[in-house]
C-alpha cells in the first residue's frame, strides 16, 4: 500500500509518500515562513493562496524522491481539519481529485490526530515502530495543547490549553520582544545561554481541579517584563542579547515546561501513564524534550519523542495517521469528507 499524504492546514505546504510499513519515502515540505514573516503571524488569505501556488511542485517532487507513480497510490490523505479552511480547502480538494480521477479511497484526516502518532515514525527508510495501547499523547503546537489517552479505536481527551497554545505563547511574547517569527525556536536557542531558574515565572493553572492548562498569565507577566526593561518590539538581535533577557527567556522557557510536567505528573499520579508520545512543533524544544526524557527514566514512564524533522507541520505523519485509520474503519465516500476549522481529538 502506497500513502500519499498532503498538508495544507496553516503555512506549510507538505506532501509525502508514505509506506504501508510506515516507511517514509518522501516528505516534502515548503514553509511560508518567509511569507509571513512581516505580519508575526500567519495570515489566512495569504496562506490559501501560497499553498495553491506551491502544492503543484511539491506532489511533483514528493512523487520523484520517493520513485513513485500516480498509478502505484493507493490510498490519498489529506489534512481536513482542524485549521484555516481556505488552507485546508486547497490540499483537500486536490486530493478528492486525485482520489477521483484515480478512483482510490481518501481519508480525511484529522491534524491533531496526525501529530498524535508522529512520534512511532522514522525517517531514513525505516518502518514504524509498533504501536502498544494504551498509550498517552501530548500534542503541543502553535495551535493546540492537549493531552489524551489513546486506547486503540478511542482517542479519550484529558486537558487542554484554556487560551494560548505552547507555540503561541513562544511566539507573541516573542514578536513582543523584536524577535522574528517563528519565535519558537529562537527563543529555545537563546535560552540555552540563560539561567532559567534566575525568574520565578506564573506557572499557569486552572482553578477549578481540571488539569488544563492556561499561558495568558505567563504570556501577560512576560509583557511587564518587557515593559520594566524597556523592551518595546523594536528589532532585537538574537545573538547579541543582554545576559538579563537571556535569563528571561530561558525562565520563560522553563515555566512552559514545567507547566506540562507537573499536568504529567498529575495524569501519571491518578491513572499512571506507560507511555508517552510527544509531538507538534513544541516537541522540537531543547529542555522540553531533556526533561520529559529524564521525567520518564525517574517515574517509569516509556517516553517517546518525535524526530525533530517529524515535529512541526509535515505530510507524512498525516500519510501515516490517514493509513491507520484506514485500516480501522475503511474509507467514507468522497462527498461526505469535508473541511472543518473546528474538530477536536477523539470526535469522529
Ligand atoms: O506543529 P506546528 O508546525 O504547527 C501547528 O500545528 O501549530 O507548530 C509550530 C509551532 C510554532 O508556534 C513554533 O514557534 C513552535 O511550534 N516551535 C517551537 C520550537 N520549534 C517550533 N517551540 C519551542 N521550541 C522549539 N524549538
Ligand atoms: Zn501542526
């Protein structure tokens, strides 16, 4: 079985070959990053438009590094939801043609459930590793914090972020400090030459007993900071910061972190988690990834993090997800598979 996996749910356009051992074969991917970069943040129309002009080459090229023909598909997967719908429009309509013109079965899939499982694939020619249930999943995103159980079929949510996401809060704080977008990652290299423990930072948390998690408070404290420092937006170089911004972002860095730990720890404690799949384009953060490692050497817990390559937006682990729901369910017809903005984890 031959997978053809398309992204289009935010600002990357990706399409990938994946196999029916989840080998991945091709994975193409054209960020807009660049795109977007004057507005700090991803406009929608600009998105659609870019991933119209954009997928053509990209199917192309996955098609040819993975030594493919249209005729050896088997399977089409494209992202439906959750995402901006003029984005999502683009990949899902390209592939309801294709599965069409081909007449082979199309899965929609769902974004969130494709980061899910990201964790279980390998580049470099691999196969999949075997996925064992029940297993946890945290997706940490731009878009999305969420933290779920996966019992075979059911995927069971636990928490999720109350307002900003992980990768928002990186981010808007950020933009709000000059730093370019995606803040994310530098933010993640800057705090590696700082003292996260030098500012005790608010380590959002709901109040009425759920495990939830909430980043305004931390997002809205990093602003004061700013504010007393004198910080107004204006260009800032990464690579040349005071000794003091750098401590703040890596305490920044470190609240975020410790916010989804001590949620684990809380899940672990009441229902005792096995295993632990990480993933989203969070999952690429540096002290993120060595604490839940050591969190899970010390409590026992099998924690599995995604390729660095697998962590922010890509097509094959949307190939790969669409396959295994697949073989789950079998495919819907074509018409009845549409494009949603909204479509929470584990709802059909
Ligand atoms: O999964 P993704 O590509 O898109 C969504 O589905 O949202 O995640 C993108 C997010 C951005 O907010 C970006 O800043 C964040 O992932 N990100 C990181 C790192 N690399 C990407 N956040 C913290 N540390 C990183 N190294
Ligand atoms: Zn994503």
């Amino acid at each position: 079985m031959i997978v053809l996996g398309i992204e289009t749910s935010c600002d990357e356009t990706s399409v990938a070959v994946v196999d029916g051992k989840g080998r991945v074969l091709s994975n193409v991917v054209a960020s807009q990053v660049a795109a977007h970069a004057a507005y700090g943040g991803v406009v929608p129309e600009l998105a659609a438009r870019a991933h119209l002009e954009n997928l053509p080459a990209v199917f192309e090229e996955a098609l040819a590094k993975a030594n493919v023909s249209l005729s050896d598909i088997g399977l089409v997967a494209p992202t439906a939801g959750p995402g901006l719908i003029g984005a999502l429009l683009v990949g899902l309509s390209a592939g309801k043609a294709l599965a069409f013109a081909r007449r082979v079965p199309l899965i929609g899939v769902n974004h969130l459930e494709g980061h899910l499982y990201s964790a279980y694939l390998k580049t470099g020619g691999e196969p999949a590793r075997a996925i064992e249930h029940p297993f946890h999943g945290l997706v940490v995103s731009g878009g999305h914090a969420e933290l779920v159980r996966v019992e075979g079929e059911r995927i069971v949510p636990l928490a999720r972020t109350r307002d900003d996401a992980p990768g928002e809060a990186f981010d808007k704080v950020a933009r709000r400090a000059g730093l370019p977008y995606p803040g994310g990652p530098i933010v993640d290299r800057i705090a590696a030459r700082g003292d996260g423990s030098r500012y005790p930072l608010p380590v959002g948390r709901v109040s009425d007993g759920s495990e939830d998690f909430s980043f305004s408070g931390l997002k809205t404290a990093m602003l004061r900071e700013f504010e007393r420092r004198g910080v107004d937006g204006s260009p800032l170089d990464a690579t040349d910061l005071p000794g003091d911004l750098a401590d703040l972002f890596a305490s920044f860095q470190r609240a975020i972190v410790t916010a989804l730990l001590q949620r684990l720890e809380a899940v672990h404690e009441r229902e005792g988690i096995r295993r632990l799949a990480l993933s989203g384009g969070v999952a690429a953060n540096s002290e993120l990834r060595a604490t839940l490692s050591r969190w899970g050497e010390e409590s026992g817990v099998s924690v599995l993090l995604p390729e660095r390559s697998l962590t922010t937006d890509n097509a094959a682990m949307i190939a790969w997800a669409g396959l295994l729901r697949f073989r789950r369910e079998g495919a819907p017809p074509l018409e009845a598979v549409a494009a949603r903005s909204r479509w929470p984890l584990g709802t059909a």
